[in-house]
C-alpha cells in the first residue's frame, strides 16, 4: 500500500492558497499542489447557513509528512476552523508515487 496521502483544504482566495502552499513546497512537505479556484461552499457556521466562494486545494504529500503540514496549515491559514481532511491513497501509477516520494522530505 503507498504511504501516498492527499490532503484537501479550502482558502478563501487562490492568492492565499499560492501563498501556503509555496511554503509547503518550499519546505518540502509536499510534492504538489493541485488549486480549483471556482468552488462555493455552503455550510452551518454559528447556527446560520453561510455560502462562500472558495478555492479548493488538493495537496499530495506523504504519510510521515501529515502531520507536519497540518501544522504548517494551522498556523498559516486564515480561517478560524480550517477544513484539513486526510485521505488514504489506495494505488496510484508507481511512477506518480515514485516521484512524490522523491519530491518530499524522507
């Protein structure tokens, strides 16, 4: 099984989601960053349904990396209670996950 995860956040604007995630790259926590700046969300915030454009980032990286950029997020990202979910990867290309690997921290 790869130790391949993909992490999904939402920022507030494509600018801020360049902004961290170049420090991530920078760092060498992550291999990639994949940004979709034409989301919306909707969703409860203090008992109130709020809507809110978003850019939506899918960031690659690995297993004993998580929780480092976890903590990069946190103290980065601009929201109060950022959206940090952790996805397990199945099975990829070996050559994608190869290059992943190489492309972080070991």
């Amino acid at each position: 099984m790869p130790d391949a995860r993909i992490i999904l956040t939402t920022f507030s604007s494509t600018e801020k989601a360049r902004q961290i995630g170049t420090a991530l790259l920078e760092r060498q926590l992550v291999a990639c960053l994949n940004l979709f700046p034409a989301g919306e969300s909707l969703y409860l915030w203090k008992g109130k349904i709020e809507k809110e454009s978003e850019t939506i980032a899918f960031i690659k990286t690995t297993k004993p990396l998580v929780s480092k950029v976890k903590e990069v997020l946190i103290q980065l990202h601009p929201y109060h209670v950022p959206e940090i979910l952790v996805l397990e990867v199945e099975e990829g290309s070996e050559s994608y996950l190869d290059w992943l690997r190489r492309s972080v921290k070991s």
